[in-house]
C-alpha cells in the first residue's frame, strides 16, 4: 500500500512513530477500508498484529487515535506529493498532465489509506481535524486551477469558468479510487492520460 | 430533503412505512450524514424525534435497521429518476443532457440520503446488499454508456473508449454533492450544463 509513513500526521514534537505504531496503523487502515471503522474493534487490529489489546493501548488510547494520523495526513501528503512532481518550466498542458498522472500514482500507492479518509472526511464529527484537512484541499485545488488559468492566458486553452473546470477535474480524479482495479487492463496513469485527452478533446467531433 | 418515502427500499411484503418510519428515517438520515453513523446513537434519533428509546425500538431493532432503508434504496431510486426523465426520441446529446441534469435534480432532491449511502457505500459489512446495490449501479452504468455508444454510431461523439467516457462523467456527477452548496450562485442544473458543455467542447481551443 506504498509507504504508510509518507502520509502520517503525528505532530512532530513527538518524533516518527516507531515499527509497532507503523504496523498497527497498516493493518489498521486495512480494515478499516474493508470493513468500516464501525466494523472494526481494537480486539480485531490487535489480533491482526498478533499483539494484545493492553500492547495495542500502550501505544493508541482508542480506536480514533488509530484514525487520526491516517486521515489527517493524506490530503496534505496528496498536495506535497504533486507539487513537488509539477516541472516547474514546463507549459500548462504539460503541467496539468502531471498533476493529473502524479494525483492517479498517488492513489495507486494509499490506495487504502484513501479510500479510508474519503469515507471518514464526511463523518468526522472533529471539526477542528475537519477544518486542518479543508485547508489543505483548499491550496490543492488552488494548484490547479493556477494551471487552468496559466493556461487560458497563454491560450492553450479555452475555459469560460476555471472553478467547475477544476471540479470537473476532481470529480474525475476523486472518484477513481471507487472503481479503479490495480489488477484491471489499464495502469492509473494510463487511464489519467485518456481522462486527459478526453478532457483537452471534448467528446464532440472536432 | 426531497420526499424520503420515494427512495426507501423497503419489503413490498411490509407495506409501505408508517408516518412515524418516516420521522424516524428523515431524522437518523441527517444526523447520519452531519455526524457519521457511528456518531449518532440510538438515544440522539429518539431524542431528535421527541420518542422514547423504547418506541423506536419498537420500529426498528437496532440502528443498522434505520440505516438499511436509506442506503440500499437509492441506487435504484436513481436509476429509476433518470431513466424514467429520458426523452425516448431525443438524439444522443439530448439524452446525455437530460441524463446529467436529472442526476444532479436527484442529488439535489435527496441531499442527505445521498451522502449517508455514498459514505456507507463502502463500508457495509453486509456483502449481500452491497451486491443489491452494485446490480442497480451496473444496471445505472450501463443506460449512460448506451447513451454514449448510440452517439459514437450517429457521429455526433466521437470517443475512443466509452468506459472510460462513463467513468468521466459519473466522476464529474458523483463528486458533486461533496462540494455543492443548494445556496451557491449557481443551481445543480447550471452547474451540469457546465460540466456538459465542458465535456463535448473540451479544455483546448477549438
């Protein structure tokens, strides 16, 4: 599921979580994408680890605490991960296929840890955490539409409202992870470049 | 919300769901969808509907059976709205408008129970009716790529690989009522239109 430390939110003060945090938070994640976090008890994460329940509460108090760095950190990790991809002197097309590609690589590799903070971003009754995560989506789709609206300016291409083209784009990119099989014909990225060709081309005939 | 009683699934058996079901179902509905299923209990919905625990008791066994209802009905009710909305004898475009915009009416219509279900979607533990919702789901796929296959036939699309197509503009549609605001500038009919015109004209100049 790539490396589960890449997208970790621990606060820093309390330096990197150690090899048993890391192995109850993968097998934790895992369950919770299959199951529901309402599916899963601590009994069933400790048993996973071959751990006891009163090992598993050494390290997380309750079961949010599991929760809480594998949600916080993934829009933030998803944001960072594309940015730091984006060739900086490149033209907005070729920037926009970056972003696009790099956002589908980036699924492929948290797959689970997406598909549980997707599902737990609505139900989060901490709105604080709510509100940490929205700012980071915010300077993420901001990202993108400074790429649209690069590109309008330098004409390559033509968009009447760069906002519904962006969450055109999210809609696309965002529900992918619903439906895309790592064992299916297509590789994520080749299924991001025909969204993207499909996108620039338009369905009409030209 | 929209009318509950529209999107329920319930036994045709039972007859349809008293005056009470119904306040019972509105008010978990909402809860579910601001706080997450696990962050309502029994005692929040009784309360918020002015009953005892005991009389909800006697209408549902336990919460799962509040939540069943809400979530395996709405695939289905969905499918139903739009097919039922398509113009028999419109030309291809015509059905791909209608079948956005109807969509997004629905979404509109039944906001909350949208979200509880999309939320829940992938975290039922109960395989049986994930499998009753994926058949109204494939069932709604495939009306959307005929759509778009009698397009290509007629020459008036022009797509390379029509599930890719649908998964575009089911991404586009299914994202939305993650972001939409009922009291933003614009309505869920514009915002399709825009997302249509978008899809058949293309990002690049034409």
């Amino acid at each position: 599921m790539g490396n589960l430390a890449d997208i970790l939110d621990f606060d820093p003060a309390e330096g990197p979580p150690s090899e048993r945090m890391l192995q109850i938070l993968t097998e934790a994640c895992r369950l919770f994408a299959t199951r529901g976090f309402d599916g899963v008890s601590v009994r069933d994460i400790a048993e996973e680890c071959g751990i006891s329940k009163a090992t598993l509460y050494h390290y997380f108090p309750d079961k949010d605490a599991i929760l809480r760095p594998l949600v916080l950190g993934i829009t933030r990790a998803l944001h960072l991960h594309v940015a730091a991809a984006l060739p900086q002197d490149a033209g907005p097309v070729e920037r926009l296929r970056v972003f696009m590609t790099e956002s589908v690589r980036f699924f492929e590799q948290h797959r689970w840890a997406y598909i549980v903070s997707s599902t737990v971003f609505w139900t989060d009754p901490k709105l604080r955490h709510r509100r940490q995560r929205i700012e980071w989506r915010d300077r993420h789709e901001a990202l993108l539409r400074g790429i649209l609206a690069d590109g309008v300016e330098a004409g390559v291409f033509r968009i009447a409202d760069i906002g519904m083209a962006g969450r055109l784009i999210f809609g696309a990119l965002n529900w992918m992870p619903k439906w895309f099989d790592p064992k299916g014909p297509l590789s994520g990225t080749e299924i991001a470049e025909r969204f993207l060709a499909m996108l620039l081309d338009g369905l009409s005939p030209r």
